[in-house]
C-alpha cells in the first residue's frame, strides 16, 4: 500500500454522485480502483466499458464483462484512445497532478473525482458535490477534509462551484 493510499468507507456519497453523472452506455476510466468499491458502483450504472486502472496487483479482484483492469500504473499507460471517456478517480494524491493535465488533454464530457480539500483551487472548473472527513470516510484514517467534485452534469439541489467556496 502507499503512502497516501485510503479506501472509501462509506460509499453512498460517491454512489449519488457517479448515478447523477448519467454513465450509462458511456466509456468510463478508473483511476485508482483500490479494492472496487467505486468500481462496483460504476457498473451498477452500467457504462458501455469500464478501464480500471490500479498499480497494486491482486487488489481489486472484480471481475465482470465491461472491465477492463490494468493493474499497471496509470501514468506509465497509454491513453491516447480514451479521449473523450468519462473519468471517476479516488487515486493517490500523488497522481493528481497528473490527472489534472490528463482531464485538459483527455476532455472528459463527464468527470468525478476526490481530492483534498486543500486542492480544491487547481480544480476550479468542478462544482463540490460534498465534503468528507479524512478520519470518519477512509481507511486507514487521513488527515483533512476530502472533496467529491465534478463537472460535465448537474447534481439537484447541489452546484457549488469551487470558485466561491
């Protein structure tokens, strides 16, 4: 496990979340599938393809027709052909830079991700759909205040955007 790895406890947020973004019959990319607890609610919406990437192997052990798991590194793939894919990551922080510049190249029409609080201003162009506590929504327990953001959609009753918060 890394560093700066967490799994989802409570998966509700993210289930709202992903099921307002309206994947079905869409190409989804996973970043960061961790044991599969997003990657199951990705599913349960059925997107026409799952990619899930996750650089721990033997971590997720989901199986199922429309997933396509990379247990590899997403930074060292190549993903020139998902352009235009939906993305939905709980990654290690550490790749969020990373992310960051693929969601300018890649140009999701669609995208849901997690990120420290702290962050939240070099993701400007997402609305906050929610705020979660690092030691009540993950485990091992991390430090701060984690954000579900997205963009691409709307969630009802809830659009604000990380420029006022």
């Amino acid at each position: 496990m890394f560093a700066d790895q967490h799994f989802t406890v409570d998966v509700m947020p993210f289930r709202q979340a992903i099921s307002a973004a309206g994947i079905r019959n869409m190409h989804v990319l996973e970043i960061g599938a961790g044991h599969g607890e997003i990657t199951r609610l990705i599913l349960d919406e059925r997107p026409a393809q799952l990619r899930a990437y996750e650089v721990e192997r033997g971590l997720c052990a989901i199986r199922h027709t429309l997933l396509d798991l990379r247990e590899e590194a997403f930074t060292q793939a190549s993903i020139a052909s998902l352009r235009g894919w939906c993305i939905i990551c709980t990654p290690p922080y550490s790749l969020l830079g990373t992310i960051r510049e693929a969601l300018t190249w890649l140009a999701p029409p669609r995208a849901v991700l997690l990120v420290p609080v702290r962050l939240l201003t070099a993701f400007s162009d997402f609305n906050i759909f929610t705020v979660i506590s690092g030691k009540a929504g993950f485990d091992p327990p991390s430090k701060g205040e984690h954000a579900i953001i997205y963009r691409g959609f709307r969630i009802p009753n809830v659009q604000a955007s990380i420029r006022d918060a």
